[in-house]
C-alpha cells in the first residue's frame, strides 16, 4: 500500500493565485484530486516538511472525547497511510 505524502500547489483563477496543501499517494494522483481549483502552476512533494506526530494526535483525540479504541484506530491509520508519522 502507498503512503500518502503532502504536496504544495499552487492554483491560478480568472481572479486570484492561491496556494494548498494536499495529500495524495503522488503527484499524478494530487492533481486528479484537486482538479477544478483553477489552473494547477506549481506542484511539489513538501511531505519532510509537515511531520504528524502520533502522540499528539492520540492526546489531542482523548482529551477532545474520543474513546481509547476510536483514538488508536485514528493513530493506526495515520500510522499506515501518512509517509511522515513520528512519536
């Protein structure tokens, strides 16, 4: 199964230029998913600069009334599918 990896874009309008942030599995599947945003004229893989960390999530989860088994499921998943999860 491939990871997710965060991906920088940048959209241009009729009227504005905006930037987002995204994830995808890669570039080509990044771009499918946020088509209609307006012209895509930048992309890059940012994943290194936007690291999750597991036990944040975990505490943030259970202090905001999640159970034990919701918040390791969410941590798991995170786990599995984000390329840049740490402790």
């Amino acid at each position: 199964m491939k990871k997710n990896k965060m991906y920088n874009m940048v959209f241009q309008t009729h009227d504005a230029v905006f930037q987002h942030n995204g994830i995808a599995t890669s570039t080509k599947q990044a771009k499918e998913i946020y088509i209609g945003n307006g012209e895509l004229i930048h992309i890059k893989e940012v994943t290194e600069d936007f690291p999750i960390s597991e036990n944040a999530v975990y505490k943030a989860l259970t202090e905001g009334g999640f159970g034990e088994t919701e918040a390791e499921t969410i941590t798991c998943l995170l786990r599995r599918g984000y390329e840049n999860t740490v402790l």
